[in-house]
C-alpha cells in the first residue's frame, strides 16, 4: 500500500487534504477518490468533510515519496 496526499483545491488560495493508502498509481487514487457527486470523508482531526465535486476547481496527488509541494495555479 501507497501512502497519498489528496487536495481538492476549491480557489488559488483553499484546498481541503485528504491523506489516503491506496494501491497502485496516482491515476487510480484520481479515479478512486474523485468520482462521484459529493465526496464525503472524517480528517485525520477527526472532522466530517462533505463538499460537491462541483466546486472543485483542482485535484492534486502527491505521494509519499515526493519531497516538494505542488502549488496549484488558477
């Protein structure tokens, strides 16, 4: 299993992360975790997440071995 950095960017400036383990590659945790209308998830604080896929603007994946952040632009 993979460890993976899910971000939904909602603006240049707002994103909500999602920390997942997954197998295979970051096509298959894009696919995994962004299908659907409304995605719904507990955060590692142990909040309730709830947005629709609607308002998201960007999808980043970063996995455990990546040593930088990636900044998304709009």
């Amino acid at each position: 299993m993979n460890k993976y950095k899910v971000r939904y960017h909602f603006s240049n400036d707002f994103y909500v992360m999602r920390e997942v383990e997954a197998e295979g590659n970051k096509e298959g945790v894009l696919e995994a975790y962004s299908s659907g209308d409304r995605i719904s998830f507990e955060d590692k604080r142990g909040d309730l997440i709830s947005f629709l896929m609607k308002d998201v603007k960007l999808i980043t994946i970063e996995d455990e071995r990546t040593k930088y952040t990636n900044i998304a632009g709009f």
